[in-house]
C-alpha cells in the first residue's frame, strides 16, 4: 500500500513538472506570465534564468507592449539651482515613497555630483539613465555625461563645444539628446535673437566621435517672445525636430533634415496667459501643458500640420482643490483671512519640467516644488524652496533606464 502511494505521488510529481516544463517553455505563455511583473528589474532578473526565458523578456514586441502597460518609472530628480554665492549647486532628490524594489535600485546608484572637481555644477539634461552635466573649474567649463548606474565610468567629457558670441541674446544654449539605435545621440542648440530685426537663428551640432559637426543652420522671424522665456526651457528634440514653445502665437519648430522652420498655432480655445511647457508625445506627436492661475490645462497636437484645430483638451486639473488636500497655500497661519483666499488663484505657478506624454508635472508655488501625477490628479510635495536655494535653474527627471540592459548568458 505504502509502495503504491509512493509510486502515485512519483507520477503526479512527474506530470506536474512535465506540464509546468510545457508552460514555461513556452515563449508566448512566458509573455503573458513576465507582462504582470511590475518592475524592468523583475524582467532582468527572471532573463537570467536560461536562454528560453532570456530570448521571450528581451522580445522587442514584448518590450513595447510592457513599456505601454509599465512605463518608466520615476526614481527621483535633479534639482539645480543658484546659490547666493552665485554659483551653480546640483542636488538630487529621490521620490518617496517606493516600492523596495525600485528603493534598492536607488540604492545602488551613486547620484551625488559633488565628487567632481567643481566650484559649480548644473544638470543639462538626463535620459535613460545618463546625465549631463556642466562643471565650472579653473577658470573653464565642461561638460560631460555621468551614469549614476555605472559610477566606474566617471565622468565621459564631451570635446569643447562652439564658442559664443559675447554680441548675441542667446534664448538658448543646450544640450539636447535623442535615442539612436542601442545608445543616445547628443546634440548641442543654439538659438540667438536678434531684438531689432525680431530675427532668431538656430546653429545645430551633433556629437560625431570627439568633434561636434554642423546638422543644421536656420533663421525665421519672431515677433512677441514670451515674457518667461528666458527662464523657462520649453524646447525638446524628438525624432529629426526640436520644438520650442518661445513665442505668444505658436510653436517654433526646427526641421533638422531641411534646416528650415514652420510653425504650430497654439489652442484656438486656450487663453494666453500664465506658463506653457511642451512634452514629447508617442508618434511624433506634442503635449502642450498650460497653467493659468490655479487651472492646469494638458492639450494633444495630434496632426503634423500647424492648424489650431489639431489640438485636442486631454485634462483640465484644478489645482486649488489639490492644494486643499495638501494643505498648502499662500499663508503660514492657521487663521487665513478672506482676502487671500480670494487672492489664491493670482499665485505665482511656475512649471519646472514635463514628463514625457505629460504623465507628471513639477510645479513650484506656495514655497515649494510639487509633483502631480497627472493621470492620477495626485500632488505631492517632494522639494522646500529656502533663502539658499530660492533661485531654481532646473528640474530634470530620472526614470528607470528603458529599454531595460539584459545580462549576456554563457554558453
């Protein structure tokens, strides 16, 4: 009797394992089992089980559907800003809470900038795991890129990029990056104004090797640049164009390829005041983000033509209601009095930074900076503003490195 149970337990054993063999070699049901992992780490570690699992966690159709349903996630932000001792001072902030996955992940990383030999360091620009910096040392400034998940590699330099005409208004001088194939390609903007003939020109240059080469040379019209655009950054590159949200009527965007501009009419329906942001979209598409008082607006470009009528209302936040919740506003007592709850939509609302497909936004009012989650409609206090570092130069967002870095198994 004992001999017979035995013998039936060694057959359900051996169908249950033959049956588990059958699932988990299977790549399309693996896919279907890695899509609910919620982490890109989950998938790097279940890819370095064999070769089978390997081959379905690195399946760019299954990469592009995971990346939709969990896209990057949000592990922190650097954080510049000038000091009184007019310098440059870069900080990085981690988001809390996390989950202790992505805690862990945070943990590993060497996020600190001070290590460099630096009298000023301000952050240009971060994607996928890289960011850019500008040092000031020596009397020289530098720039180069640091890989907080890779902290042997130091700082990668950049050669010396083009001078600057002392005789110019530059509305902008940055580092732009673009993902190429397996890596990142950088490009260097520059946009210069000239205020008596309301003329821009844009210079162009791509990091080819250890030179920057011409990619392209550009001059339109402007008439009526917005008032914030010095202090506001609304450009980014996506694909071959770099759009920027610099003037009252539209959009400037510079075609890389023809090295000529055209432009994008803002909302028909949006009235122009307070602050803009732009957003890279998925399919070459563009997320305009406007706060006007207390009202935060997220519009869609959904055509590649300049027609009012493209735009599309996707959101529409109260952020008064938010603040509410937060308990955050204009006063520092308990005892508000009506004026200045009347006042309360006249708050200076400064935009710092847009997440792609304007999934988050980094405000500053109310003497700190804040974090909402736009399609949750959470806001979240993540930063204090102080005497010291009153004057912010710039957020830039970190998210977990997509697509994720998968180990290369022995023979």
């Amino acid at each position: 009797m004992e001999a017979r149970r035995d013998r039936a337990e060694c057959t359900l054993a051996a169908a249950s394992a033959a049956a588990i063999s059958v699932v988990l070699g299977d790549g399309d049901l693996l896919g279907e089992i890695f899509i609910r992992l919620g982490f890109p780490s989950d998938l790097v570690r279940a890819a370095a089980v064999c070769r089978c699992w390997l081959r379905a966690a690195s399946d760019p159709a299954f990469l592009h559907r995971f990346g939709d349903i969990h896209p990057p996630r949000l592990l922190g932000f650097f954080i510049s800003t000038f000091s009184t001792n007019q310098r440059f001072v870069a900080d990085f902030v981690p988001m809390l809470p996390q989950p202790p996955e992505l805690a862990a992940v945070v943990r590993r990383g060497r996020f600190d900038l001070d290590s460099y030999d630096s009298r000023s360091t301000r952050v240009m620009d971060c994607r996928n795991g890289r960011v850019v910096v500008n040092l000031f040392s020596a009397g020289d400034f530098a720039y180069g890129v640091h890989s907080p998940f890779h902290p042997a590699r130091g700082l990668v330099t950049f050669p010396r990029l083009p001078m600057m005409d002392d005789k110019k208004l530059y509305i902008f001088r940055e580092v732009l990056s673009k993902e190429c194939g397996d890596g990142l390609s950088y490009f260097w903007f520059e946009l210069d104004y000239c205020d008596k003939e309301e003329k821009a020109t844009a210079h162009v240059y791509k990091l080819q090797g250890d030179a920057w080469s011409m990619q392209a040379s550009a001059t339109t019209q402007i008439a009526r640049l917005l008032s914030s655009t010095l202090k506001t950054l609304s450009v980014f590159l996506v694909n071959d164009k770099i759009y920027m949200g610099i003037t009252v009527n539209d959009i400037l965007v510079l075609d890389l390829t023809s090295s000529t501009f055209s432009t994008i009419k803002y909302p028909n329906k949006m009235v122009f005041d307070g602050e803009i942001m732009l957003s890279r979209a998925n399919g070459s598409r563009v997320y305009l983000v406007h706060v006007n008082g207390l009202q935060l607006c997220v519009w869609l470009h959904r055509g590649d033509q300049g027609s009012m009528g493209d735009w599309l209302l996707v959101n529409s936040i109260c952020l008064r209601d938010l603040c509410t919740k937060l308990k955050i506003s204009n006063s520092t007592t308990e005892d508000e009095d009506e004026d200045e709850d009347e006042d309360e939509d006249d708050t200076d609302v400064h935009i710092h930074e847009v997440g792609e497909n304007a999934e988050f936004v980094f405000l500053q009012m109310f003497g700190c900076v804040l974090y909402l989650d736009v399609r949750s409609s959470a806001l979240q206090k993540v930063y204090t503003v102080t005497e010291n570092n009153a004057h912010m130069a710039s957020i830039h967002p970190f998210l977990m490195t997509w697509p994720p870095i998968f180990p290369a198994l022995k023979e």
